[in-house]
C-alpha cells in the first residue's frame, strides 16, 4: 500500500494539514510502483526530504494505457456528452478552490516558490484554466459543408483517445491544469507524468479527481523519471498523441520517439530566452517594474523570462542605475515569509546549472554587475543577478539560464534591437516598453515570439493562446488553439443520389 503524506503547516501565511497520496495513480486508485521503488521529495528551502513517492516504471505505464484505453472505450470520450464532462471539469476547479490554501502551502514547500505567488498565479490559473475548459466540453461542434445538390459533408470533432502528457517542474500544478483542462473537455483519458521534483500536487490533484467524480481511468498521474516513465510515454505505441512540457533537448528526444514509434502526434512547449525591449520613449518607472518581474518572477524559474533587457542607449544609463536598485530591493528567503518575493531554486542541479552558468559568464568577460553568489547558507538560494558588458557569443546571451540571471544590453535604433532580439534559436515571448503605440505595433510584427507583451511582461491568461516560434516549440497551449492538439476532425459524406 501506498503511503500518505501528512504534513502540518504552521506558517504566518498558512495554518492547516494537508493529506496526499503517493503512490501512482492509475485507474482511480494509488498504488506502488511495480518495481516497488520510491523516490524522495526535498524541501528546496534547507535540502532536507519532506516524503517519497511511489516511482513508476514502464510497466506501470502499460497498466495505465490498458486503463485509460477502458475508461475511453466504456465511460468517456463518446461515451459521455461533453455537458457531463464539463460539469467535472467544474466540479475539479472548485475542489482545487476549496483548497487553494492547501495547494499554495504545498507548492511553496515542494519546488520553493513564495505561499503568495503560488496561491496569486499558480493555484488562481489552474481553476481558471479548468473553469475555461469545462465551457468548452460541449461546445466542440464541427461543420456542415457544401459540395453539391445531392451530397451532405460534415464534420465532427473527435477525442483522440489516450493521451501521454509530461510536465516540468517550475509551475507545478499550473501545468497539470493546461494539459489535463483541454485534454479532458475534448473527451480524451490522460497518462500524466508530472516533474521527479515536484510530484506532490498532481498527486493532490489526481485525488480530487475522484472527489469530483471522473470515472477511474480517465486520469492516470504517473510519478517517475523522464528517462524510463517520460521515455515509455513518449514510445508508447498505443498513445495516441504526447504533450510535452519541458527543455528544448528532451522535446527534441519526444519528437525522435513519436517518428520512430507510432507518428503519435507531439506538441511541444520548450524553452526560451525572450527579449525585454526598453525603449527610450517608455514610461520608465513602469518598465522597471515590469522588468523585475519579468526576470525574477518565480525565481527566473520561467520559460517566457525577459532574461535579455536590451535598453536604448539614450535612457540606458539611467535605466541601468534604477533598475540595479530595484534589484538591491528583491527580497529573497523563506517562500513562507509574507515578504519574500524570491525563493530558493528548485533543486541542487538547478542551483548548480545557474551558478555555472555565472561562472562561464565571468570566464567570456562579461562584468557581474549585481549578485553572482549563492545566497544564504542552506537550500539552492542564488542571488539575483545582473550582468552587463555582454556580447551575443556569450552562452549567458543565448542559452536559457532559467534562473535569477538577467543580461542588459545596450541598443541604438529600432532596426538593431529587432535585429539582436531575433538573434536567438529560441521565440516564445517579448515584451516592448514605448508609449508611441506605431513603434509597439511595429516592432511587435517583427519580433519572431509567440506571444508579444506592450508594456507588460510574462502575462498568461486561459484564454490566450501561448507557444513559441522557432526552438521554443510546435503548436500552442491555452485558448481555443489547445483544442486543436486534442481533436481529430472526421469528415462524413451523405450521399443523397450521386453516382459515381
Ligand atoms: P526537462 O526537459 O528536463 O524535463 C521536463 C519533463 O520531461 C520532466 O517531467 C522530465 O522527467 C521529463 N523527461 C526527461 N527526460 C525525458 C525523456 N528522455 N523522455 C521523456 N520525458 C523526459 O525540463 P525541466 O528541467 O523539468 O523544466 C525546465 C524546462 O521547461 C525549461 O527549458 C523551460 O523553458 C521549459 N518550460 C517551457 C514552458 C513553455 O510553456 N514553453 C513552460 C514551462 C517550462
């Protein structure tokens, strides 16, 4: 039997017991691994284990498969109107309301994001995301078409069946609710794999599903490594489709497996190093604002980061002076404290990842203007940090870093911030700071992003479609566009007469 953690939280933000399964979950139950293995949890804040979860392997992921492709054939996909499954969809955005508290205390604990932070943007988009999806459940209508006199064509929108979804770790419980939320409202059944870092709310997750009523075998939350769980997933040759979350190298991995296996269709939301534009016209005290946030929100931890500021030469001294002070003022610490607004990196190869990226920095000749150390003497803290000087053969200007590391860069006109910004393999977002709305518009249609923000920075909303250009992915997320990666069109033709 699977065990449970029980953790009691007596915090200045958060007072309360929480409960979570750990073993797998597959076909409505928790259950151990079937090698029986575990894998431990560790607090980011001091490096000490919180609990183990079950880890399972590719045998579990069969038995998950076999599940799912049951709960498709018998109780989901065309077997309930999609006004049923949106009504579950409700039902587990509310649960998830109801324990927002809970979810936010766990988040903090698990990947060392701050109790506010997690509860104001993580917890608050996972049910609006749900919340969004259940409306759509029974508003996937296909078309009528017309071909001649004595023909009907329609179309429908189909489930696809079983679905494999892989996820990271920087936003938890944010991620589970993209995948599942579109998967589910298309009539899909789901084998999740959440983070080895972060597993525990999917897992929190995964029970409420049974709360909320979603029949066993619809959603299977597998914990485990991406090399053995992630990898069956991704060569399964009885998933239909694959949704990845995660580093551009392993998305490249994911898209291998599908061409070798079954051509299972693959959407793949990777990394990004985006461009934050400051123009010299720009409200400034707001793109200072948007700026911190922008690269020290969530810890760095953010695959849209303004990790790149490049700032006009006329304001960029100016700029560069305020915005070292705003940094000095980043409180970093416990991710308990009502205060903190910077916690510890998620794990010890995350701290180490960051802080030899600042090594390399220092070693190409780049200047660490602010920061650059370990911060504190326990947990995976970092400094924030700047560095200017920079040149665009640096790895600190073309790798993403995804931590508290930002580079500044100074730029002449219009033309060569285009040119520096698109200076990169990765396009998932930008932010532009101007009041002169043509030069916003402008530069918005000639930066190579998905996603465009004019004086505002690492905005996601459920409606919104979100997704890279270029190595930053294939397909989008959220909105409408989501849908699209869960459904197979099917054109049926009526013949009223026509002879062949
Ligand atoms: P990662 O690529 O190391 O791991 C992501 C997931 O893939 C994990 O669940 C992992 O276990 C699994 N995995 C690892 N090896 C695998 C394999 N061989 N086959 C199948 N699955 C495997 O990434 P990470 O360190 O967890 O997350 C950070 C990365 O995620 C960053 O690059 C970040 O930009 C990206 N990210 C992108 C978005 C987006 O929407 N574009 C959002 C969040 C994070």
């Amino acid at each position: 039997m699977p065990e449970t953690f029980v953790h009691k939280f007596d915090t200045p933000v958060f007072k309360g017991t929480v409960e979570i399964p750990t073993g797998i979950f597959i076909d409505g139950k928790f259950i151990d691994g079937a090698d029986g293995n575990y894998i431990d949890v560790v607090n980011p804040t001091n490096g000490k284990v919180i609990t183990r979860v079950s880890e399972g392997t590719p045998k579990d992921v069969d038995r998950a498969v076999e599940a799912a492709q049951r709960a498709f054939d018998t109780v989901w996909g065309h077997n309930m109107p999609g006004y049923e499954r949106g009504k579950l969809l409700y039902r587990l955005a509310e649960l998830i309301e109801k324990y927002q508290d809970e979810f936010s205390a766990v988040e903090a604990l698990d990947n060392g994001k701050t109790f506010a932070w997690a509860k104001k943007s993580d917890i608050t988009m996972a049910i609006g995301t749900f919340r969004y999806y259940a409306g759509w459940a029974d508003k996937l209508h296909g078309n009528t078409i017309e071909t001649s006199k004595d023909k009907i064509v329609y179309t429908i929108n189909e489930p696809l069946g079983v679905v494999g979804q892989i996820i990271p770790w920087n936003f938890p419980l944010m991620m589970v609710s993209w995948k599942l939320g579109p998967a589910l409202a298309a009539g899909n059944t789901v084998i999740l794999k959440p983070s080895e870092f972060t597993p525990l709310t999917a897992l929190f997750a995964a029970k409420l599903t049974v709360e909320a009523g979603f029949p066993p075998g619809v959603v299977n939350v597998i914990n485990g490594y991406g090399s053995t769980v992630g990898s069956a997933i991704a060569h399964h040759m009885h998933i239909e489709k694959v949704a990845f979350t995660g580093s551009t190298l392993i998305g490249r991995k994911v898209l291998e497996a599908s061409a070798k296996t079954n051509l299972k269709d693959t959407s793949l939301e990777l990394g990004g190093k985006s461009p934050n534009i400051i123009f010299d016209d720009c409200d400034i005290e707001q793109a200072l604002d948007w700026a911190i946030h922008g690269i020290f929100w969530n810890h760095g931890q953010t695959c849209c980061a303004g990790s790149r500021i490049f700032v006009h030469a006329k304001i960029y001294d100016e700029f560069l002076a305020r915005f070292t002070e705003r940094t000095k003022q980043v409180k970093v610490g416990d991710p308990f404290s009502p205060e903190t607004y910077q916690g510890p990196q998620v794990s010890q190869q995350q701290y180490d990842r960051v802080m030899e990226f600042i090594s390399s920095g220092k070693e190409q000749g780049a200047t660490v203007h602010l920061g650059g150390e370990r911060w504190g003497k326990e947990g995976y803290f970092i400094q924030p940090t700047i560095f200017t000087d920079v040149h665009r053969d640096m790895r600190i200007v073309q790798e993403e870093i995804f931590g508290p590391v930002g580079v500044v860069i100074r730029f002449d006109d219009d033309d060569d911030v285009v040119h520096q910004a698109n200076d990169s393999i990765y396009g998932l977002a930008a932010s532009i700071f101007t009041k002169n709305i043509d030069r916003a518009l402008r530069t918005s249609q000639r930066l190579k992003a998905g996603t465009a923000w004019i004086n505002c920075a690492n905005q996601l909303h459920p409606q919104v479609p979100f997704g890279g250009y270029k190595q930053s992915g294939i397909g989008r997320e959220l909105g409408e566009h989501a849908l699209e990666h869960y459904t197979a069109v099917k054109s049926v033709h009526i013949n009223l007469g026509h002879k062949p």
